[in-house]
C-alpha cells in the first residue's frame, strides 16, 4: 500500500507526491508550536498545537508513527494512520481508518509555516493555510521477501522483543 499525497493552499493545487512509509506535516522552528485541524473524509475531527502529524500506511506503522505513539499495524491489515507528534491536547491521539478515507491536515492561517516530508526523504514547503489529504496511493509497491517468517516473527527480531518466557505450543 502506499499513500497519494497533494497540497492545497485556497484551492490550488500547490503539489503532488507519494510515499511508501509515510506523509509528515512538521513544524519549521523548534520553538514554535504548529497549530492544525485534522479532518477525515471532509470532516473536521480535532486540532490542536503540535510539532506534527504523521499519516502512514502499516508498512509505516514500524518506523516513524510507531516512535511517536503509533500503533503497530501487520501488513495484511489495509488501514490508514494518523499520528499525532508532541500534541497539546486532550484528544490527540493515534486514529486508524479504512483504506479508503482521506485523511487532511490543515495547517492554521495564524501559525508559522510547516513542512511536508514524504518517507523523510522529499520535503516541500507549506505556507500558513495549506492543507495536505493522503490518501490510499493509486500504485501499491510490491515487496520480494527473501525469508518466510512471519510478521510476528519479525518484529520481534527487530525490536529485540522480550518472549523468553513464552511456553505456547509452536507453530
């Protein structure tokens, strides 16, 4: 699965990417806060000040989402995530929706500029006022894997996950 990602500011199109992992709408200056309104499927759900708000795919949901508060989603599970960065809010928490929501972040008229990055790697600039919707990518990626263990497996070999004490019958 990967994520469909445009930019709008009054309207317009500003700019269009896409991301395999995840789409993050961050705050420019370390002391400022990013004040933004989430929305999903056109309506408005919360807002708050933030350093950032990341939407990612499962694939994603291991790397940066996971290190701010994210859940852990296995790759079978088609879903779209939005995780708050450092929130100053009640309710900022992460939120999980189907695959074919869209998900937007707008970024306050009032607040300084914020910047898009699209798998920490392509940044693009948004002016106050930008809004950003990801959605579910139009082109999935295709992964080879070289070994057959399981997502489970995995992930507890790359988080060194404490399972010693596991006496369940093997599979």
């Amino acid at each position: 699965m990967t994520l469909d990602v445009t930019v709008y500011q009054n309207g317009d199109v500003l700019h269009r990417d896409w991301a395999l992992n995840e789409a993050a709408v961050q705050k420019v200056s370390p002391e400022r806060m990013l004040e933004v309104v989430l929305a999903i499927d056109g309506r408005p759900v919360t807002g708050f000040g933030c350093d950032g708000v990341i939407c990612a795919t499962p694939t994603g949901s291991t790397a940066y989402a996971f290190s701010a508060g994210g859940p852990v989603v296995w790759p079978e599970v088609e879903a779209l995530l939005m995780v708050p960065i450092g929130a100053h809010a009640l309710f900022a928490k992460p939120l999980v929706t189907t695959p074919e929501s869209i998900l937007a972040v707008e970024v306050e008229p009032h607040t300084p500029d914020g910047v898009l990055w699209c798998d920490g790697r392509r940044t693009v600039e948004l002016p106050a006022g930008a809004r950003v919707e990801v959605r579910r990518g139009a082109v999935p990626v295709r992964l080879a894997r070289l070994h057959h263990a399981s997502f489970t497996d995995r992930l507890v070999a790359k988080f060194a996950l404490p399972v010693s004490g596991w006496r369940g019958a093997p599979r």
